[in-house]
C-alpha cells in the first residue's frame, strides 16, 4: 500500500466527516465560514474586527484552530462568543473531524453564523474540507502581490479573498492591484474586499456582506 | 497498517536520504542553510541581499523551493549563481530526494555556499531534514510578536531566527522585543539577527556571520 493511497483514504475519510458536519450545519441554517491564511495574515484580527460589528445583530460562534496555544481562543472569548480551541499539536491544518469534536463541546442552539479559524498555512488546508458553506482566504499587502500565483490552491478553493493590511501599501512593495489581478487570475469568482484592521477601512463592507450571506441561509 | 505508521516510514525514508546528502555536503566542504518561513516573510528578499553582500567573495547557488511557478528562481537567477527551481506541485515542502534530485542538475564544482529556499510554511518543513548544517527561520514583524509560541516546532529545530522588515515596527503591533523573547523561550540557544531589506539595517551583520561560518567549514 503506497503513501499516496493512504493519503486518499485520509481525504475519502475526511470528505465523508465533512459531509456529516454540513448536514449539521444545514438542519440547523448555521452559516459556516472557514478563514484559512498565512501566519500573521491578520485572521484573528479580521475575526475580533467582524465580532465587533456583527455580535449585536447575529448570535455568533468561534472554533480555534492553533497548532500550539490558545492565545487566539483568548482573544475571542473576550467578546462574549462561544468559543472552542482545537490545539493540533504540530498538525498543520483543522480536519473535519476535530471540527465535529469541537461542535459538542459549544453551545450552538440558536447560533446563526460559525466561524471557523484554522491554522495558519497557505498550503496544507486547502485540502480539507470541514463541511463550511465558503473558505475566506485573508492576504495581507505585506506578504507580496505574488502569493495567488504562488500559492494557487488556496486561492482556488476559496470563495471570498480579504486583502488585509490594505493601510500598510504605502510602506511595503505590493500592488492590491496586482495581488487582485493574480488571485482572479487564479479564481475568477472570487469575491473580494480591501480591508485595515488599524483603520476599520473595507470592514463595514465585509460585514454587511457576511451578514447577507447568513441571513440568505436563514432564510433558504 | 495505520497512517501513523506510514509517516513514520515517510519520514526514516527522508532522515536517510537526508544523510546521504549531508554526506555529499562534507566531502565538498559546502555549507548549506535551508531557509524557512511563512509565505511573505521575505526569504527571498533576503537571499537577494546576501547574494548582492556575498557573491564577490564566496561561491554560492541556490535551490528554489516553491509550491508553482519558478518566480523565486527568476529573481536570483539575476545574480548570476546557479539555481535550480523545485516545483512541488501542491506540495507544501521540500523533502530529502527533491533536495538530492536538484543537486545532479546544478554546477556545483567550487560552491562554498548552497541556500535551499524552501516552501513558505511555518508549519510542516521543520519536521523534514534536508541534510543542511543549519534551518534559519524568518519570522516578520508584520506578522506579529506571538509567532514563535502558536508554532513552536520550526523555532525549536532552527539555529538561526532572522527578524525581518524590522523597518516597520513603527507601523504594525509587534514588539520585536517580545518576539525575540518568545523565540527564546521556545530555543534558548538561537542566533538572532533583526534585518531589513529596505534599509539594509541588519544585513551586513548577518551577512559577515553567515560567512563567518562559512570559513569554518571550509577549515573543518
């Protein structure tokens, strides 16, 4: 038996959990982003920018995903959301099963809107599904314009892209303009927004958006 | 046979192929680093930095690694060194045998310096060896001070941490300070060095040092 069937076993495995975590997701009209990154990209900022805009008018919850602490599950919590954090230790993306072990440690009645964070790492995640209604691929300005032709798996599979740390252009060598060319280049549906956590610059805009979303599942 | 098992397989099969590297490595006095980082930490603005600060006085080539497209391999090429370009594919590192494969293909007769870029993932090359003397970890400012604790394991395998875009700390929210802090608290025994590749402050010190090691080897 060769490595890459067993590689093919793990995602048939992972697909099949995938599909029992959307069902979940679907009989309840939960409304579930995966936000996949870089390190540092500014995941959790965009999650603590988003909690503060829409926590008042959606019930919301968080599922962490680190490969060491919970620094991030800290950071969430502060806002008065369900959170759960999944530590992988040393494992480089979420897996459909750790997100189904994390639903029954939340309170979930009435949630309308989960996000799930995942591991920092442009790679490894594109790979797994974990039953989310759309991956939202944060890029900041400050990695380069070249990461989507680097990189294109992520930004393939992704249906949202926030181009983070839009405030920062004037200071690093990176075009929002080329960095959109070359993610659409790579996924023509991409939907996109610039967005600052420093300046709340494209947050409103993301926001009322996600909500949109989550209010078209409601009501499916 | 379980897929615990496998990786296991997966990686004896690459520490041995590592060794035959290592062993090509000695018997040509060559010194290799294998650098890793997030995507857009700026390994490779890096490397163009110690090309331009090394080339006169060293021979040195490159291995490029990347996920698609030989963009890296491209902008070293202009330094007039040889590089080879590894395409993974989809794969989100480099292993012993692609590392080995590249070699047959480079002109490596007189190299004193070979600099292996690897895949922009903070995550999964720290458990892959190359056969390198050293892994020399970029971590940005922009991408904050708490790095070194949510992935623990490329500060703990790394000799060397390099603190980049060191320029931009008056405009993101990282305490380089902290950062080092928390690197050291994972691996006391790192060699630090805060660089920027827009204002050179930093190269010149890691530069010299880098060469410094070099000459030792060469003596060995």
């Amino acid at each position: 038996m060769s490595v890459v069937t067993i590689q093919r076993k793990v995602l048939e495995k992972n697909d099949e959990v995938a599909s029992v975590n959307r069902r979940y997701f679907a009989e309840r009209k939960m409304f579930v982003i995966n936000m996949v990154s870089s390190p540092g990209s500014g995941k959790t900022s965009i999650l603590e920018c988003t909690l503060e805009h829409l926590k008042s008018g959606l019930n919301i919850a968080v599922i962490e995903g680190d490969v060491q602490t919970d620094l991030d599950a800290q950071r969430v919590a502060k806002f008065g959301v369900p959170v759960a954090q999944i530590v992988t230790n040393g494992g480089c993306h979420l897996e459909a099963k750790l997100v189904n072990d994390a639903l029954s440690s939340l309170q979930l009645s009435g949630t309308q809107l989960l996000v799930i964070e995942n591991v920092g790492n442009l790679v490894c995640p594109a790979n797994y599904d974990l039953g989310e209604a759309m991956k939202v691929v944060v890029a900041s300005t400050t990695e380069g314009d070249d990461k989507p032709l680097k990189y294109p798996g992520m930004f393939h599979k992704a249906s949202v892209l926030l181009v983070n740390k839009i405030d920062l252009v004037p200071y690093v060598n990176c075009s929002p303009d080329r960095l959109k060319k070359n993610a659409l280049q790579i996924n023509p549906t991409l939907k996109i927004f610039e967005t600052s956590c420093t300046t709340k610059q494209g947050i409103p805009e993301w926001c009322d958006w996600l909500k949109s979303e989550v209010v078209k599942q409601l009501r499916a």
